[in-house]
C-alpha cells in the first residue's frame, strides 16, 4: 500500500524521495516535450513532412499539417504540466512516469500495429518512442525506491 501512496499520494507537494536521477531526467523530458511540441505548432508543416517523411501535399496535407499542430498543443499542455510538477509537486514525479509510459507505448503499439502511417522514411519520433519505454519504465522504479542517503 506505501508504494501506491508513492504513486497517488494523498496530496501533492514537493516532498521527492526518490533518486536524483529520475527527477534529472524528468526535467531533460520537459525540454524534449515542449521542443517537439514547438516544432509541431511552429514548422510549416508541422514537421509531418520534413520530419515525419508525410506527404502533406494536397487538401488531404494540410488536414495532416493541422493534426500535426493540434498534436503540439496537446503536447505543450503536458509539458507546462510537468513543468508545474517539477517545480512544485515533485512527489508526483512517478505518477508521471506511468503516464508517460502509457504514451509512449500507446504510440508504438497504435502506430506501428493498428494503424500505421505511411511514410517515406522512419521518422526520428519512432526512434525516441521505443528509447521511452524502458527508460520510463527505469526512472518510474528509480523515482519510488527511497535511496541511502549516501546515493541519493
């Protein structure tokens, strides 16, 4: 039951325990998320061309341009919340983690299986989806376990 609590606490505050790291590499995945989503609102295409390999050419290309930027919204809006927790409820870091998880793997599971896209060559997305997975997977158990005081 304590490590749930560690998961969903009864309230949030800045009260971290976890090792150093997970909370190091949560704040690297906020300038990730907000960059990507930067991109996706800021680039021409969305980067569903340039960067995703899309053909975005046509009525058809600019519907998938603008689910490209709806898609950066939706990822700023996880970035300034992440931000939120990692300046001021850190102790929802592994929760997070569980979220970013079910993203991540949400992505490769629907994109690569159930309806995946087509492409002219592998987009750099695919790549960080499968390196997401088991590092959100190390950082979630890394964020729960309360290290020595001498590794922390």
């Amino acid at each position: 039951m304590k490590k749930y609590n560690d998961i969903l606490p009864k309230s949030a505050n800045n009260d971290y325990k976890g090792y150093n790291i997970a909370k190091y590499v949560f704040l690297v995945i906020i300038f990730v998320t907000i960059g990507r989503s930067c991109i996706h609102l800021l680039a021409p295409d969305g980067g569903a061309g340039t960067i995703a390999g899309m053909d975005t050419s046509g009525a058809t290309g600019q519907n998938l341009i603008t689910i490209f930027a709806l898609w950066g919204q939706s990822q700023l809006l996880i970035g300034l919340f992440f931000i939120i927790v990692y300046l001021r409820y850190k102790n929802l870091i592994s929760f997070c983690y569980i979220i970013l998880l079910i993203e991540y793997a949400g992505r490769i599971i629907i994109g690569g299986f159930f309806k995946p896209g087509i492409t002219t060559h592998a987009p750099l997305g695919a790549f960080f989806n499968i390196i997401m997975v088991p590092l959100s997977i190390i950082m979630f158990i890394l964020s729960i376990m309360i290290p020595k005081e001498s590794d922390n």
